[in-house]
C-alpha cells in the first residue's frame, strides 16, 4: 500500500512537471512569434530622409533669425506657433517652401520674410491647420 500511494505521487509529480513543461515551451514558442520585419534599407531611402531632415532644419533656421522674429512680432505671431506649425507640415510642403525661398532674389530682405511667413500661413491654412486668411479654403 504504502509502495503504491509512492508510485502515485511521483507519477502525479511527472505529469505536472511535463505539463508545466508543455505549458512553458508554447508560451516560449508565442512570444517568439510576434511581427518581425526585417528589410534592407536602401541608399535612396537613407539620402531622401536626410534630405528631408535638411529642409526642415534650414526653414526653422530662417525662421529663427532675429529679423524674422521682429517681423513675426510685429504681426503679432509667436516664433513657437510658427515652429509647431512647420513641424506639422508634411515633407513635400517644407520642400516646397524652401525651394520658393530658394528662388526669392538674394539680399531682399524684409520682403523675403514677408513672403516666407505668408507662404506659411496659406499653407497651414490649406491643410486647416489654422484659420487666418478668409479668402483661403482648406482641402477636406
């Protein structure tokens, strides 16, 4: 009697611990299997998002010259409204932006300022970032 309530324990004893070592490998095995995505990234890819980086950081610089900050203050706009609004424009906004700077002659200025602010302003209102100018009407 005693031999056989042995036996029975340290079969319950083998049961659990395969159980338990069942249990422990699935769970291992799931974890394992999440959504890996491996790709190789191109050269193209790597010179577009420095490309874009670039941009962006040249129009927060202009924007960040104390002329440019006079002129923003005159019209009663804050530097930091102007920056929160050029991050959430999309890459090919900034891109555009800078290459309309681009094309302004050198050396104008007050007028280039103007220009950059009010392009900036149209384009925050086209996508309905904001709501200056009546006359424009931002895309649905």
């Amino acid at each position: 009697m005693v031999y056989a309530s042995i036996t029975e324990g340290y079969f319950i004893m083998i049961l659990f611990k395969r159980t338990l070592t069942l249990f422990l490998s699935l769970a291992l095995i799931s974890v394992s299997l999440g959504n890996v995505q491996a790709a190789i990234v191109s050269n193209d890819q790597v010179i577009l998002k420095t490309e874009q980086v670039e941009n962006k950081a040249t129009l927060l610089q202009a924007v960040q010259r104390e002329d440019v900050q006079q002129q923003l203050s005159s019209m009663g706009v804050s530097a930091a409204d102007v920056e929160s609004r050029i991050n959430q424009m999309t890459h090919e906004e900034v891109a555009q932006l800078n290459q309309q700077m681009a094309e302004l002659p050198a050396g104008e200025g007050v007028l280039g300022t103007i220009v950059l602010i009010f392009l900036v302003f149209v384009i925050t209102d086209v996508i309905g970032a904001t709501d200056i100018f009546p006359f424009v009407h931002p895309v649905n």
